[in-house]
C-alpha cells in the first residue's frame, strides 16, 4: 500500500524533486522547464477503477499517439492509465490516456 504523507511532507519532497538537476523537463530534450506534474480527470480515473475485474492502476509514460511518426525530437510526452487485474495483468479494455501537463496556478502551490 501506498504511504499517506502530510502536505508539508510532500511539498519538501516535490521542492527537492524540483531542485534535482535529473528532473525531468518539459520539453525534453532543450526544454529547462521542470514537468512538476500531471493532471488527472477523476471522472476518468474512476471509469479505470470500476471497470469490471480492475483492482489496481498502471501508470505508464509514453510518446502521444498522434507523434509516433514524428522525429524524436518533436515527440510530446503523456502518460497512460491502465486497469490491472487480480494478477497484476493489465486490463486492455480499462486504459486511457486522458492526462495534462499540471495548470500553471498549481504549480505555483510549491
């Protein structure tokens, strides 16, 4: 299971995140802009939750669909949440790729 942590806790964490120079960028790889996080719909995460025979979440980075052909240099990041099953198999039918870079007012937050 997953460790609870305070918000205090979490926000020093994410500043040392932020202040680690193997962070990842936003636009990798000139980009010096660190990706502070993604936004997820919860509407969307739910849908992967109670999807029939789903019991945990895979969060998997990946090239956008639409950038497969493209050079890699012109390739954009997301990232997909798959619905796993009782045997840690993933649930094809439970999968999306519904994530945005996090809002600017957010990343203000820490």
């Amino acid at each position: 299971m997953s460790e609870k942590l305070n918000w205090s806790d979490a926000k020093n964490m994410l500043i040392a995140y932020q202040n680690n120079n193997r962070a990842l960028k936003v636009d990798p790889p000139n980009g010096t802009e660190i990706l502070k996080g993604f936004k997820v719909d919860r509407a969307d995460m739910e849908w992967v939750l109670n999807y029939t025979g789903v019991v945990d979440v895979i969060i998997m980075p990946a090239v956008k669909l639409e950038d497969l052909s493209k050079p890699e240099n012109e390739q954009e990041f997301t990232l997909i949440v798959s619905g796993l099953d009782d045997n840690g198999d993933i649930v094809e039918a439970a999968t999306i790729e519904f994530l945005v870079p996090c809002p600017r007012v957010f990343i203000c937050l820490y």
